[in-house]
C-alpha cells in the first residue's frame, strides 16, 4: 500500500511534468516493493523524458524480467535502444510487443523507425566507402531524428564534417 501511495505521488508529479520528483517517488516506491513491473516501467518513462536514456533502458528491461508480458516495459525499452542507436535491438523489442498485441499502432509505428534508422546507417557505410562524405552527414542527420542520444552517429556525422573541411560544425557535433 506504502509503494502505491509513491508510485501516486510520482504520476502526479509526472503529470506535472516534474520529472525529477516522479523519478524520486518512483524510486521510493521501486525501494518499498522491488518486484513491481509498473514501478520500473514508470521510473524508466520518466528517464526518458530526462533525456537519461542508459537508465531508462535499465529500468525498462527489469520492468520486462519481472513481467514478459508487460507492454509498455517492452515498447520502452524498444524507444530507449532506438534512442541510443541500437536499431535492431529496438525492432525486436518492437515485435515482442506485437507478439502480445499485434494491433500495436505504437509499435508498427516504431519498427518503421527502427528500419528506417537500419536503412540510414547501411546507406551511410555505403557512401563513406566511396567517401561520399555530405551524403553520410545526410544520412546521420536523419538517424539521429530517430536515435537522438547516438554517439556513434554523432561521431561519424563530426568525422565526416571534418573530412568536407566544414570544422566549426564538426567541432560543434563532437
């Protein structure tokens, strides 16, 4: 009952979007009963709009270890594995959900995404063999639409930069 009271308080301050005092109270409530799915699932929701992708994704992936069948844990850890650049782990979190709800528009959606970032990043091995270099930065560009917390596609988009001779904006990205 005392876990429940915080995960109240933590959707409260979520729906506030305060989300620094959600993380908190879900926190207290994950530490009065550890094996609760939701706690976890809403502890990592909350990472993720603090842009703390790394956690969230640790969070989300207990949340479906004490739960297989808890959706949204799977739909979250499939955004936080996209987020970071991790296509195709992100597409099989995405088809699990579909597994247990093959109506999923969320997650039709998001394997989409989870492709199109696949097609960028083979597109832009492609280009930087023929040192194809703006096509690349193209190709990033639009990768990191989808997975915004991708140092790797940060990285190669800065290379790539700084191969054009176009170093302010490479120094910038890096």
């Amino acid at each position: 009952r005392e876990a429940e009271s915080f995960k109240e308080q933590g959707n409260a301050y979520y729906a506030k979007k305060d989300y620094n005092e959600a993380y908190n109270y879900y926190t207290k409530a994950i530490d009065t009963c550890p094996n609760n799915a939701s706690y976890y699932g809403n502890r990592a929701a909350t990472l993720m709009m603090l842009g703390r992708f790394r956690e969230a994704l640790g969070d989300a992936q207990q949340s479906v270890r004490l739960d297989d069948s808890f959706v949204r844990g799977h739909l979250r850890e499939g955004k936080c594995h996209l987020s970071l650049g991790n296509a195709m782990a992100a597409s099989r979190c995405f088809q699990r959900v579909l597994e247990l709800d093959h109506k999923n528009t969320q997650a039709q959606q998001e394997l989409k995404n989870a492709s199109t970032v696949l097609e960028y990043e083979k597109i832009a091995e492609v280009d930087f063999e023929k040192r194809d270099f703006r096509k690349v930065v193209f190709c990033m560009d639009r990768a990191l639409e989808f997975a915004p917390a991708c140092h790797r596609f940060k990285i190669l988009k800065a290379e790539c930069l700084a191969l054009l001779g176009r170093y302010p904006e490479a120094q910038s990205v890096a």
